[in-house]
C-alpha cells in the first residue's frame, strides 16, 4: 500500500512536469523505505515506462508532443541509456547519491533563473520551423507556436539525460526538460509532453540492464505502476490549468529537497 501511494504521489509529478516520477520514487524507495539504489532505480524505471504511456496517450490529441524531435533525440536518449545501465553496475551506492543530489541541484537552479521567461510565439502564422511546433495553450487563451534553437545542445542533453537515467532510475526528464526549456526554445509544457514520450523507451532500455541482473521485484514494480497509471490521470488534468511559472517553481522546490535528502544520505 505504501509502494502504491508513493506511485500515486510519483506518477502525479511525472506526468505534470515530464520528470517520469521517478524523482520523488527513488529517493522515497532508498532513503524512507531502505531499498538499495538500484533495486530503487529498477522499480521506478518500470513506473517510468507507465507515466510515459499515460501522458502520451492523454495529450497525442492536444499537439502538445513533438513527435519529429522527440523520436530524433530519442535515438541519441537509447545510446545513453544503454551505457548508464553498465556504469550503475561499477558505481558504489554513496556515489551515485550525490550524483543524484548533484544533478538535482543543477537543474533547479536553471529553473529558477527561467521563472519569467517563456519561449512561446503568440504570432499563430509564425513559420515554427522543422523541427517546432505549435498548440493551443489556456495560460495564452490561444494558439502559439516555437521554434527550436541549439539542436546540438538537444543532442548532447538528450545522450546525458540517457545515461543520468540508467543511472539513477529517474527517466532522464529531469535533464531533458529544464535544458530542452532554458537554452533550446521549447515552452516548458511541449518540453515536459515530449519528454514523457520518450522516457518511455529510454527507460525501457536501462530497466533491461536491470533485470537482467535480479535486482527488479516484479511484485512492488506493480504496485508502483498501478498508483502511477492514477497519479498521472491528476497531473495531466491539473497541468493543463496551472501557470508556467508555478510549474517552474514546484519543480524547483522538488529539485532541492530531493537533492539535500541525497547528499545527507550518501554522506553516511
């Protein structure tokens, strides 16, 4: 019950901020529950691939995913994803901890820098470009469209967030949103909508690693999933309302508190 409540909690969070939940579930399965990381990281990888396949068949209809980059870039998120799977083998529970706490605090920061900035053209005829894109938004009262900008930064942010994923079971969201948002062009709800497309394969990938080693419970991996299929039925709903600048600013707030729990836990 308490696996599928943290699921409930995980999935709300995956699907309104294209995190994958796995942000909240791994700290909550390692630091509250006593699961070993990588037992922690399995089980929210396959939470991850759930929360993927909710919000991608709640917003397809809404225009919201970006499908030409989200299945370019996910070539390069697979590459990544593959190789953090082998890396977590070697590592030792304490250093991946602070890579997590790390890599938490760093995109919290570059959130809070964006709070007032929004990369959306309110200009409906506005050329989007190839890879852009455009949709209606109720914070706008209208259509707007962006362009795409960096495409190599994507990239490469793309091959980490693979290999961060892997890694530390959080579905590679936490990179791939705030930098697809603050340096690429992308309005943080098409970031977050597109990033919950493809984490769904990237985790699929590193959850294979996983696995295959014995350290996934298929038991509590269902109870997980089963509360996140919940969860991201509320996120999406309340997402669609909220300001982006609220959104920016939870996910901030998570990013901190998770990143502080991590690094008093992998100081130990």
């Amino acid at each position: 019950m308490i696996i599928f409540a943290a699921g409930v909690v995980a999935g709300g969070l995956g699907a309104l901020l294209g995190l994958g939940g796995g942000i909240f579930l791994v700290p909550f399965l390692n630091l509250v529950l006593n699961f070993p990381i990588t037992a922690a990281a399995a089980i929210s990888l396959t939470t991850v691939i759930a929360t993927s396949s909710s919000v991608s068949a709640g917003r397809t209809g809404k225009h919201l995913i970006n499908m030409r980059l989200g299945m370019l870039l996910e070539v390069v998120t697979a590459a990544g994803s593959l190789l953090g799977g082998v890396t977590a083998q070697l590592l030792a529970q304490s250093t991946l901890q602070r890579l997590f706490g790390i890599t938490a605090m760093l995109v919290a920061v570059i959130m809070l820098t964006r709070l007032k900035r929004r990369n959306v053209i309110l200009d409906p005829a506005a050329d989007p470009g190839v890879l852009g894109g455009r949709y209606y938004e109720d914070e706008s009262g209208g259509t707007v469209s962006y362009q795409v900008k960096r495409l190599p930064v994507a990239v490469g942010a793309s091959f980490l967030a693979g290999n961060v994923s892997s890694l530390l079971g959080i579905g590679g969201g936490i990179i791939k949103v705030p930098i697809l948002n603050a340096w690429c062009g992308i309005p943080l709800r098409a970031a977050a909508a597109t990033s919950a497309f493809m984490i769904g394969v990237t985790a699929t990938a590193g959850a294979t690693i996983y696995y295959g080693k014995g350290q996934l419970e298929p038991a509590l991996a269902a109870a997980a999933v089963l509360g996140v299929q919940l969860g991201s039925w509320g996120g999406m709903h309340f997402g669609a309302t909220a300001s982006a600048k609220w959104l920016k600013t939870l996910m901030a707030v998570i990013l901190f508190v998770v990143a502080a729990m991590m690094f008093v836990r992998g100081g130990r």
